[in-house]
C-alpha cells in the first residue's frame, strides 16, 4: 500500500527518534557523552522515499556497502541536500576504488594491502584525502573480510607509514551467531593500543551493546528503515 510523503516523513522521524534515543539511554548507562556517538543511517537497498524522508527530518550522515548502487543515488541527493557525509561500509575492489574516493566521504572497510594501496594512489591523484577505517574480522571468518587481529598492528602501521592513509578508527561486524560484546571488546583493545580513537560498530541488533563497549559510530539499517528490498 502506498503512503504519501507526509506519513513516510513522519514515521521516518519516530524510528529516528526512538534509535537516538536508545543510543542516549545506552550512553547514558554506561557514563558515556552521547554526542560522541554518530549515527550512520544505512540506506543500502532502501527505497529514495524512505531516504529522502530522512533528509528532509535533517539527517545526514548515511552508509552504504556498494559502490555502484551509491553512484547511482548518492549524487542527485547531494544536488538536493546540502552537508551529506557518505561512508562505505561494504567490500571495495580496487577497481572501484577511484569512484569510490569520488563519491564517498570516509572509507570504512579498509581491509586488505592492494586496497591500501589503491585508495592512497586514488586519493592523492584526486587530492582528496579521506579519513579511512580499518576493516577488522574479529572472528576470523574465512568468508567476511577484515583483517585478523593479530595482524592488525601491522597492517596499521604499513597503512600509515608506506601509504600515508589518515586512518582514524577500526570497524568490525561480529559473527551473526556469536554473542558481539566480546569482539567489540577485542576492537575497542586494537583501537587503544594503536592510538586510534574512532570505532564504527554495532547494527540493529546489537548497536547499545557497542556503545557499551565504547562505539564512536554505530551503523543501523533496519531498526530505522525497515526490512531491505531484495
Ligand atoms: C547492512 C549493514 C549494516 C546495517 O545492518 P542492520 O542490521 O540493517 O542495521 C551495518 N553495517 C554493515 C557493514 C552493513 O553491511
């Protein structure tokens, strides 16, 4: 059943509403400053209107986990909108890497060296430097990407020493069948001890357990738009 504009905007406003709160309450809980704590609105397969709606309430900061489908939206959006911050969320190839450097604002999945590298070479031949995170796979799923935990350090290192990315803070997704507050434990460890002070993790399901442990940024799809398309 279609709804007009008026009801999606409004319905839009109350899951925002309710999540910011939420994040408030779990901040608050746990003696954190809830205005250090971003919320990335994840727009992947959801329909314009529902985005739309969100802009319109005000709100600006969204991620999406495909190249592709963000050059395809992204761009009349920020014809239309001013002040948008656009993070990737979602496996890069490095064959995407020069239009992902021009569409997005902060790469979140750095995960691998050849992706380093392109980004850097992308970056400077743009002269656009864009803060980057370093993609960790906490539970050392052979199919998720990410780096392991114990090559993290390095692998930070090498990103800010050879490549002179601006690495500001680590992003994990916990294995779905796993309790997640021992892995955003583990990425919270990895971030101090490298001098990193940014964390993007938690999702619908679990976002107040990392604000718990100490979440800088939490990305919710569902719990604000609703079930994806496809
Ligand atoms: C899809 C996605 C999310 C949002 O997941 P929800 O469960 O819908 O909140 C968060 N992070 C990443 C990396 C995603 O791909």
């Amino acid at each position: 059943m279609a709804a007009d504009a008026t009801s999606i905007r409004k319905e839009i406003a109350a899951n925002f509403s309710e999540i910011n709160a939420r994040i408030a309450k779990a901040a608050a809980k746990w003696g954190r400053g809830a205005p250090g704590i971003d919320l990335i609105a994840v727009s992947k397969r959801q329909p314009d209107e529902l985005v739309a709606a969100a802009l319109e309430n005000g709100h600006r900061l969204f991620g999406e986990n495909r190249v592709q489908e963000a050059a395809g939206k992204w761009p009349a959006f920020r014809e239309r909108y001013q002040g948008i911050e656009l993070h990737l969320i979602g496996p890069l190839q490095s064959n995407k890497a020069k239009e992902a450097v021009a569409l997005f604002d902060v790469i979140e999945t750095v995960d691998r060296v050849k992706i380093a590298r392109a980004l850097a070479t992308e970056m400077q031949a743009a002269g656009r430097i864009l803060p980057v995170y370093i993609q960790i796979n906490t539970g050392k799923e052979p199919q998720k990407a990410g780096i392991f935990p114990e090559e993290a350090d390095a692998f930070i290192r090498q990103c800010r020493e050879e490549f002179g990315l601006n690495v500001v803070g680590l992003m994990c997704i916990p294995p779905v069948e796993e309790q997640p507050a021992p892995h955003f434990a583990l990425l919270a460890r990895i971030a101090e001890r490298n001098g990193l002070s940014r964390l993007s993790m938690g999702m619908s399901a679990d976002f107040e357990t990392a604000v718990q442990f100490g979440a800088t940024s939490v990305r919710v799809g569902t719990a604000l738009f609703g079930l994806r398309e496809g």
